[in-house]
C-alpha cells in the first residue's frame, strides 16, 4: 500500500480522484449545524478536503470554523471560494500534530482515510483538542472496504474505540444519509468525558 501522506493525498486532488467528494454539505450535518445555536463554537473541520461543512457554517454566521488539511490544493480553492474567510483559520497541518481547544469537531470522511492503526490515536488526539464537554461529532461508515482508503469499521468497534475518551451520546445508523451512502453510515455524537 502507498504512503498515505500529504503527498499522497495533494496527487489525489491534482488528478482530481477525489470519489469521496459529495459535491455539497450532506444532509446529517447540514441537520446537525441547523440546530446549533451558538455562534461562538470553535469548531475543527480535520481532513476536511473542500470543506463544503466549513462554508456552509461560515454562511450561517460561525465565525470560528478551522479548517485542517495537509493538501495544499483544497485549502487553496476554499480560500479562492471564501475570500472573506480568515486565512489563518485554513490550516495546512497534520491532525496529530495540531494544538489548540475546540468545542466541536466535524467528522466527515476524515477517520476512514488513515490506516486503521492510527484509530486508537485519533480518539486520544480528539480528545486532547476537545474543551471539557466538547464533542466529537460525524458520520463513521458502517462495513468494510476491500483495500482503502476508505477504511471501513463496524458501530461495536467504534463503541471500543472511543469508550476511554468519550461519552457515546449517539452512535446510530444516520436516517438522512445522502441516497449514495444510504444505509452505510453511521451518524456519531460522542461528547468528551
């Protein structure tokens, strides 16, 4: 397998393989976001590719999104499609590497695309960036991919994963998915203990 770095994933953009690219906010985050009313959250968007979730918050009036990627090519183009977004809110950075406090992060497609050896440390990780109460919240697949990325997993591994960091407030099939991913994945909320 490739060395899934952030050389690995900038060539992904050039070539423009991006089949993960869902063309727009998906509808259980979007459904997420709409009942948020605190403006001020910090929130962290990692992996987050083009960052439909971050503009979509920014347009609703968030004003402390992060958005975290180590390809240079999507960063660039959120910059270009939000040029009123604050630059040093568009991090060029690896997750694991990151420091800061956040009240929210937004998973989508980031957590199935490291190898699945990584997972135990993106749940410390989460955890360490989070504010007490903060919450880690997204959409996980449900089932298996031959290969990967993306890598797939089940609701009963996640429930061990993240059980040492976090309160499971919600970890159950996602009703809202978007028809390509209908009945694949699982929609999370798990709050910081």
């Amino acid at each position: 397998m490739e060395k899934l770095d952030a050389s690995y994933w900038t060539e992904r953009y050039h070539r423009e393989q991006t089949g993960w690219d869902t063309k727009g906010i998906t509808t259980p985050l979007k459904d997420y976001f709409d009942q948020l009313e605190d403006r001020s959250l910090r929130i962290l968007i990692p992996g987050a590719g083009n960052a439909y979730e971050a503009g979509y918050l920014w347009q609703q009036g968030f004003e402390n999104v992060y958005v975290l990627d180590w390809a240079a090519p999507p960063l660039q183009r959120f910059g270009e499609t939000y040029p009123d977004f604050p630059r040093d809110q568009l991090l060029k950075d690896d997750f694991f590497q990151l420091n800061g406090q956040f009240d929210l992060i937004v998973e989508q497609t980031f957590f199935c695309a490291f190898e699945p050896v990584l997972r135990p440390q993106y749940a410390e990780k989460a955890a360490e960036l989070l504010n007490r109460g903060g919450k880690l919240v997204g959409l996980l697949w449900d089932g298996d991919f031959a290969g990967g990325p993306p890598f797939g997993g089940t609701p009963d591994e996640y429930k061990k994963l993240f059980a040492d960091h976090f309160k499971i407030d919600v970890m159950a099939s996602a009703y809202n998915s978007i028809k390509p991913r209908a009945g694949r994945e699982v929609f999370v909320k798990l709050i910081k203990k």
